[in-house]
C-alpha cells in the first residue's frame, strides 16, 4: 500500500500521533505533546504551543492566523 494514501486514511489525531512516535521520546517537549494528544487534552496542546512560539519569539495567534489563511479555512 502507498503510504500516503495509508496517512490519508486517518484522522488528524492518528496522523499527529505517529509522527510523534517516529520523532521518538528523547525529546521531552515530544513526550509531553505525545501525553496531551493521548489524554484529549486540546487545552494543553494549545498552551504547550503558545509557550513554545514565546520562546522562539514569535506570537502564536499571528502565526496561528496565517497558517489558516494559507490552507484557506
């Protein structure tokens, strides 16, 4: 089976799910967002990826807003 029709046969938790898993434990930001993911925790999710865009010095809902522009949704 081609692998992107395998990735497009899942939901967008799945897909995310396994990237994670690929990416692999050592990193601890991966193990929390792994944990959130498989917990439902959206809210979490949402505050991990704030805090993360802060610390690169970007803001998350300007960056948040562009990406959805760009997919067009």
């Amino acid at each position: 089976m081609n692998p992107l029709a395998n990735m497009f046969s899942m939901n967008p938790k799945q897909i995310a799910q396994g990237l994670i898993k690929k990416i692999g434990t050592s990193n601890p930001v991966v193990n929390e967002l792994s944990r959130l993911a498989s917990s439902g925790d959206s809210k979490g999710i949402e505050n991990l990826a704030r805090n993360y865009f802060k610390e690169q010095g970007m803001d998350f809902d300007e960056e948040y807003k562009k990406f959805m522009s760009s997919i067009k949704m």
